[in-house]
C-alpha cells in the first residue's frame, strides 16, 4: 500500500490490477520524450506509431488513441507497455487535481477500487 499526504488528507493506493482506470473516459497526454520511448519499445517508425496509436489533441499535442476496451494499450486487463507507459499512468492517482480536491479524488475513487483516502486527526490539543 502506498500513500501521500494532501492539504487535510492522505491518498492511498493499493492496485487491484483491474485495468478499469485505462477503461474510463479520458486522455493520455504524451510528454515530452515518452513518444520516443514507446516507439522505440515497439521498434516501430514514428509515422506508424502515431498513425496507430496516438490522436491529435487541438493545440495540445498527442494522446493515446482509445478503442472500444479504453486504451489501445490495454490488453486482456493489462498494459502492453507497462514498463514505458507514460508519466500520467505512473503517477496514478497521485494527480495534482487528485491531492487538491476531494471531488476529484471521489471521482477517482468512482472507477479505481485500489484508491482511498483517510482524513486527517487534529491532534487533542491543537489549537
Ligand atoms: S483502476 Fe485502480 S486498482 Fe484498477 S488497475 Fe487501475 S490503479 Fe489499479
Ligand atoms: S498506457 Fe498502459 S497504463 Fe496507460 S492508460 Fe494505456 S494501458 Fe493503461
């Protein structure tokens, strides 16, 4: 079990190995570099990569392509790429959204089984 400290309460997270947070509605953003890797991982050409695997995003760059089953990485409940997944999978839950906003977290909670949280104790003779 992992856990990391927000302003009033502790996120926590413990994978249940589902996939169901690469199912949910949503956008993988590439970041800089994290193209290259997968690519590489693939030992695929840049045209073909993004031609099956990425969208465009307006102005923002390029994400992961979806299909039907969620992300097109996501292979009989499990990524195809785990060990180059990009940033934003590693970093799950732990999102900036996630440690400022419980509605945020709730949200997450919503889909991901391994997240929860504990709040804070004040302690008994804090002011
Ligand atoms: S939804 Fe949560 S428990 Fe399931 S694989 Fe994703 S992180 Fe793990
Ligand atoms: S890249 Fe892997 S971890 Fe990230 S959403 Fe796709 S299947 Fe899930």
């Amino acid at each position: 079990m992992f856990s990391r400290k927000a302003p009033g309460y502790t996120v926590t997270h413990n994978c249940k190995k589902c996939g169901d947070c690469c199912r949910v509605d949503g956008y993988v953003f590439l970041g800089r570099g994290e193209e290259k890797r997968i690519m590489e991982y693939l030992a695929v050409c840049k045209k073909e990569f993004r031609k099956r695997f990425t969208d465009r995003f307006f102005l923002f760059g390029r994400v992961l392509k979806l299909d039907a089953e969620g992300c097109c990485f996501l292979v009989e409940s499990r990524c195809v790429i785990y060990e180059v997944r990009p940033m934003q999978c590693r970093s799950f839950p732990y999102w900036p959204g996630v440690m400022r906003s419980k509605k945020d977290l709730e949200h997450v909670m919503s889909y991901c089984k391994g997240t929860g949280f504990y709040a804070e104790k004040r302690a008994k003779n804090a002011p």
